[in-house]
C-alpha cells in the first residue's frame, strides 16, 4: 500500500497541475478504474447471473393446451385475488392502529391539559378520524371497483380468445391428422390393387407386344387392360367417395365438440368473473354503507389543546401515509409481476416472471447496491489524491480531452493498493 | 538614457513573460455543479410527477385495450404513437412551466457567480462549485425570474449531443444490426442453457454468449465509436478546449461542439 501510494506520489510529483493545457482540471475513466477494483470479479458475477436470468426468459415456450392456459390463469386470478386481499387487510390493520394512536395520544394530551377527554369529544374525534379514514378507503375502493372491473373483462376477453385460438388449433389438427389418414389408406388401396392385379396386366401387356397379333385380338387385349384399370380407379374412388362423406361427418362432430368445449370453458370464465366482481360489488357496498355520522362534543377544545391535536393528527397522517404507500407499493408491483405473466401466459414476450423476476430483482439489487459500494470508495479515494495533487475540478464521464490530466493510471495504482 | 530605456523594455518584458503565462494558465474556477435529484425530489416537482404518473396509468388503460384491439401493426404503431404524444402533450403542461423556471433560476445563480458551465453532480469527482442550495432557494421563493442580463461567458469545456451524434444513418444502421444479431445469439444461446442444470456450463454459455455479443460490438460499433472520438478530439483541440462532455451532463453554459463534429464525421 505504501508503495503503491509512494509510485503514485512520485507520478503525482510529475504532474504540472496548473500547466496552460491542465489549468487545475483531471478527469477520471472510471469504468477503467471499476474494471482494477478488488471487488470486480463479484460484479461480473452477478451481472452474469442477471444475464442468465433474462436470456433464460427468452426461451421459446412449449405450447401449452387450452385446459392448461385456464387452469393457469384461474391460478394467476387466484393469485391476485390473494394480494389484494391481503393488502386490503394491511391498509385496515393500519388504519385500526393509527385511529387508536392518535386516540391514545389525544386522549393523553387532553390529560395533561387537565381536560376530561370525553366532554371534548376525543373518542369521538376518533370515530371522526375513523369516519373520514374509512370515507375515504370506500372512495378508494368504488373507484378501483371500476378498474377492477374493466381489468376483469379485459382478462377474460384475452383468456377466451387464447382458449378459442387453442381449441380451434387442435380441431384443425384432427382434421388435418383424418384427412391424412384416409389418403394413405386410398393409397395403400391403389397399391394393393396394382400389385394384385400385376401378373394379368403383365400378360395382357406382353401379348400386346406380339406383332403377329390380329387387330380383333389386340382391340381385345387393349380392352380387358382398359377394364382392369377402370375397376382399380373405381375401387379407389369408391373408397374416396366414402371417405369424403365420412370426413363430413367428422369435421361436423370435432366443429360441434370444439364449439361445446369454447362454450363450457368461456361460460366458466364468465361465471368467475361475474362471481369476482358480484364479490368486490358487495363488498364495496357494505363498506360504504358501514359510514356513520361522527358524534358531537359537548364541550369546546381550549385552544392550545387545539393546536396539540393538530399537531398530534398531522404527525400520525404523516406516518400512516407512509405506512400505507409501502403496503401499495408491495401490492402494485405483486400486481404488475401477476399481469406480466399473464401476458406471458397469452404469448406476450414479457421477460423474466414469477420467481425468476424476483430473484432478478434480488440480483439486481444486489448488483446495485455493489456497485454503488465501488464507486463510493473510488471517488473518494479520487477525492483524496485530487486534493493531494492540487487540482480543482475533477470529472467523470468525458467524451474528449485535448487538455486536462488524466488521473484514471493513478487511481487505478491506488484502488489496486486496496488489495494489498 | 537609451541603456535605461533598454533596461526598462527588458524589465517589462521580463514582468510581461512572468505574468502572461500565469495568467493564460490560472486554474479553471468557473465550474459549477447542481444536484438535479435533490432539485427534482422539491414537493412541487413531486406533485407534478405524481399527477403525470397518475395521468399515465389512467392512460396506460385506456391505451392497452386499443393497443389489444388493433389487428395490424401499423395499427399498434399508431395506437403508440397516439400515447406517447398524449404524454408528451401531458408532460409538457405539468412539468415544462416548472422546468422553465428552474432554469431560469439555474442561469441566474450561475451568472451571479460567474460560472461558464454548470454541469449535473453525477459526474462531478472533485472540486467544482455547488449551487444546489442556490437554485433552490430561488425556485422555491414566491419572486418571479427574470433571464440574466448576459449569456453565459464561453467556457474551456465543451460539449457534444451524443444523440444527435446517434441519429446518423450509419450509426443507426450498426445499431440495427447489432440488435437483430442480439436477438438471433439470444435464440442460440437460449436453446443450449435450455436443460443444463449445472452453474459451471451455465456460466460457460453465458460467458460464450457474452463474449459473443461483445466481438459483434466491437465490430460494429468500436470503429464509428473511435471515428467520433477522433472527430470530437481534433475540433475540441482546435477551439482550445480542455475537456468535452455529453449534453445529457449540462446544466448551463458550455462550449456546443455537436454542429462541428457532425460536420467533421459527415465529410
């Protein structure tokens, strides 16, 4: 380390910091500099991890069936439903807990002024608090009621048109597996009769060779090798016919079970669906219908109690805001990974989802916080040799320097050092 | 009389020869520097945001289902459009009479200090006068701001606007190029880390992958990057500039040398 700052110095010392082409400015490569830092090797590392991570998530998808995209996004809705439950719990913990806070806290600060907290009304000013907390949750509810609806019906509408796609897909393929079936058997027919009836086409073919042969009796050979190729083209068109009327039969039988599996599965979708939103109808109901008029007080409040209350009440909104963003935040982004792997579901290419978006969000945290770290303890190892050398400015960052110092070497000695 | 006169030019000329260079070499001291996150976290600029991060997902709704609906792609490519220009419209209306001001606020302070450049404090390692506390003092006071009277005085640190610098055809067009090899070596490399469960052949593809990706780089990109750089060097040594920086990382004043470089890379 000594060393190491004794080699920097002495090309510090070299430096002339004031020069015409310096004027007391240095720059800084730093992403050379990050590249010397002991701790390098563990940001590739995660890098690398994160890299996996989204290349994995570009991996073409194994097709799933109709049966397996609606099982999984009744559990996706499952899954929703959940976290919004929970966080719907949390927000109304929450609100519990500060009304009886700021209950508490009002009621002591009543004390100490020597006033009766009943005559003043302060339970009541915690029903009041309630009241307009649970005003205002209602409010919040029926306007996301309406979103929550519109998202609902925009999830089932692409649920159902990934179901009927799916389902279509696989009627074709019947068909398409039918109609294959059926020219190979005509086929295998033809062949058949061509093989069955070859020695007598041979014969009749070799007489017809004969040049001695009469014009009767070639007519009559000529016919006879007629008349076995019309019964094999009848036979196989027989066997054509017959398959044709059978293919119409099936392809009315597979259009009739997919139009029947469409129906059952999208009327199931519906039903969900119409359930869910019934579910969120009553409950915003019964939460708007829970409100009550506040209790009066029968005494008026002194006015430094006043002001203490005041204060008390902006302090715990203050608190309960912030309690409350982080239980939204938490259900925003559950909310945004379920919506993605719902895209992701119906074919979107929406990147990492589901436990591989969480660990990549780890990862990525990690890596920040990392590199964070480096970059801290570089720029103020910079700090210092900048100062040791006189220089005023220091930047980072730059695209050309015709002029300046660059300091990237010395730094990169003394980062190295860090090592040691 | 004539050997006093001759001592005397010597001495001044001495004087002069000792003061110039001193005076052409002073250090640079009209640098400054703003934190624009602590500027952009003041309550006004937070409601703004918050109103435009509230317009955008209402927006965003509204959007996404026309953007399911339409049936071509140029159909979704106008349904885009359509959302990024109602946000621009949006942006413009909530945060451009707030930014007007901040700026006006940012060039007041930096004229009242005699700074030829401010510059945002990411890129700041060392020195440099900070005006955060400044600029925030005059954005948040009820006063109105009026442009200082003079323009910012010309500075030894130049500039150039990297994404104009991007918008050339030839530039684009590697870009392009590396993209659609990206996501062909993602398909590739995507298909061999498909069943491999061990993390030594997993870094092996990742490391291939990677290394991959960065030979197309450096082949496409390093020579247009090294040209510019070039450019950008010979124009900022032929104004006597001692440093250039990128647009994104001013805040006030500077010496623009975009024009010119654009001019040097297209000939």
């Amino acid at each position: 380390m000594a060393l190491a700052c004794a080699a920097a110095l002495g090309g510090c010392a070299r430096v002339d910091v004031h020069a015409p082409n310096v004027r007391g400015i240095a720059y800084v490569r730093m992403d050379e500099v990050m590249k010397h830092h002991p701790l390098h090797a563990q940001l590739a590392q995660l890098q690398d991890s994160i890299a996996a991570i989204n290349l994995e998530a570009t991996l073409p998808h194994e097709p799933l069936s109709a049966a397996q995209i609606a099982a999984q996004t009744k559990d996706l809705k499952a899954q929703f439903k959940t976290a919004e439950d929970r966080a719907g719990k949390a927000i109304a913990a929450l609100q519990q807990t500060y009304a009886q806070k700021e209950h508490d806290a009002d009621v002591a600060a009543a004390k100490a002024a020597g006033v009766d907290p009943a005559a003043i009304g302060i339970g009541a000013a915690m029903s009041a608090q309630s009241q307009a907390q649970a005003e205002s949750a209602a409010q919040a509810a029926a306007q996301g009621y309406v979103t929550y609806q519109q998202s609902v019906v925009a999830q089932d509408a692409e649920a159902m048109k990934a179901i009927s796609a799916q389902l279509s897909k696989q009627a074709d393929q019947k068909l398409r597996a039918r109609v294959e079936q059926y020219q190979q058997d005509e086929s295998d027919l033809s062949l058949r009769l061509a093989q069955q009836d070859a020695p007598e086409r041979i014969a009749l073919k070799t007489k017809l060779n004969n040049l001695a042969l009469d014009p009767a009796a070639r007519k009559s050979v000529q016919s006879q090798i007629s008349a076995i190729d019309k019964k094999e083209s009848a036979q196989v068109s027989a066997l054509h016919a017959q398959h044709e009327k059978a293919l119409d039969a099936y392809r009315a039988q597979v259009a009739k079970e997919t139009n029947a599996e469409i129906a059952k599965q999208t009327a199931a979708i519906r039903d969900e669906s119409a359930a869910k939103i019934n579910a969120r109808r009553v409950a915003v109901g019964a939460q708007l219908r829970s409100l009550g008029g506040p209790p009066v007080p029968t005494q008026s409040i002194p006015p430094q109690l006043a002001k203490s209350l005041g204060q008390i009440h902006q302090q715990l909104i203050a608190q309960y805001q912030t309690d409350a963003q982080k239980i939204a935040s938490d259900f925003s982004a559950t909310q945004d990974d379920l919506n993605r792997q719902f895209e992701a579901l119906h074919g979107a290419d929406v990147g990492a989802t589901g436990a591989a978006a969480k660990e990549l969000k780890d990862l990525q945290q990690r890596h920040d916080a990392l590199q964070q770290q480096m970059i801290a303890q570089i720029q103020s190892e910079a700090k210092r040799i900048a100062s040791e050398m006189g220089f005023s400015v220091v930047l980072d960052s730059v695209d050309a320097a015709p002029g300046g110092y660059d300091l990237t070497n010395d730094l990169i000695h003394d980062v190295e050092s860090l090592h040691e | 009389m004539k050997k006093r006169l001759i001592s005397f030019l010597v001495a001044t000329v001495a004087a002069v020869s000792l003061v110039v260079p001193s005076a052409i070499a002073a250090d640079l001291t009209d640098v400054g520097f703003l934190d624009q996150a602590q500027l952009a976290s003041l309550p006004v600029f937070q409601r703004a945001q918050g109103q435009l991060a509230q317009y955008q997902s209402q927006l965003r709704s509204q959007y996404d289902g026309q953007y399911r609906a339409a049936k071509t792609d140029a159909d979704k490519q106008r349904v885009a459009m359509a959302y990024q220009q109602a946000m621009s419209d949006k942006q413009r209306e909530l945060i451009g009479p707030l930014y007007a001001r901040a700026q006006m606020a940012i060039a007041n302070v930096a004229d009242s200090k005699h700074l030829s450049i401010v510059v945002d404090k990411r890129i700041v390692v060392y020195g440099g006068q900070d005006i955060t506390k400044d600029v925030i003092s005059l954005v948040t006071s009820s006063k109105a701001i009026t442009p200082p009277a003079t323009a910012a005085p010309s500075s030894e640190i130049g500039f150039v606007d990297q994404t104009a610098l991007e918008t050339a055809q030839k530039v684009k067009d590697a870009a392009d190029q590396l993209a659609k090899y990206q996501a062909d070596q993602q398909k590739v490399y995507g298909e061999k880390l498909k069943g491999v469960k061990g993390d030594v052949e997993k870094q092996q593809i990742i490391a291939d992958y990677n290394k991959a990706m960065q030979d197309k780089r450096n082949q496409l990109l390093t020579p247009l990057i090294d040209q510019t750089k070039s450019a950008t060097q010979t124009i900022a040594k032929s104004k006597n500039l001692l440093l250039v920086i990128d647009r994104a990382d001013v805040v006030y004043g500077g010496t623009d040398i975009t024009q010119d470089v654009q001019n040097a890379l297209g000939k």
